[in-house]
C-alpha cells in the first residue's frame, strides 16, 4: 500500500512534455493544434512596451510555463529573451491565460510543460 502511495505521488510530481491529450484552452479554435491555440492566445494578450517600439526591438521569447494537474498555469520562465520589458511582457501575457482543461496520461491529469515561441514585431 505505502509503496502504491509513493508512486501515485511520484506520477503526480512528474511533469511531462508530452501526453496522450495535451493540455486544452477553453473555447479554443479547433481549427489550430493545441500548441498554436496556447501561442495565439498568448499573442493577443500581448501589449508592446513603449520603450521597446521606441527603440525598434523586435524577435521571439522563448517562454516556458507548465500547465498543472488542475489546469493553472505555473512555473513561469523566459527561456530565452530578447529584452527585460518584452521578456516582462511576454510574461504577463502568459499570466493571461485562463483555465485549461489538464493534459492526461493514462485517463489521469497531468502536468505539462510548455515552451512556446512569443514573436514581437512592429507592423
């Protein structure tokens, strides 16, 4: 029994990159992967910062965040940034992002870690 406990919580500890059904945004157009549905929602909660437009920064955010057994975003991380207000920014879209419906493994939630490409250009 005690050793059932431990790995019940060993499986709940580990977080995956990928599962049998990956994490899912509500409402989230069907029309793209989950992985591009996650990205575009991110995009649209992004707001460039006045300095960066000023200055002309633009380029991709490597942001990493895991999405947990319950469906919260957490764990946030730039992975690999581009400047300290839109690596900021790009993180405070990410903490935009509402509820999902957790990935699962074996009919069971999961964590999943997410690392997405964030793109900042001027238009």
């Amino acid at each position: 029994r005690a050793q059932a406990v431990k790995q019940d919580m060993l499986a709940q500890a580990k977080v995956y990159t990928q599962v049998e059904q990956m994490p899912q945004l509500p409402k989230a157009n069907r029309k793209y992967t989950d992985q591009e549905a996650v990205v575009a929602a991110i995009q649209r909660a992004c707001r460039y910062p006045a300095e960066a437009l000023r200055n002309g920064v633009q380029g991709t955010v490597l942001v990493g965040f895991t999405v947990n057994q319950q469906g919260e975003v957490r764990d946030i991380r730039v992975e690999k940034g581009l400047s300290t207000d839109l690596d900021e920014a790009t993180v405070a879209a990410v903490k935009t992002l509402p509820l999902f419906r957790p990935g699962q493994q074996g009919g069971q939630p999961v964590a999943v870690r997410y690392t997405v490409p964030i793109r900042w250009a001027i238009q």
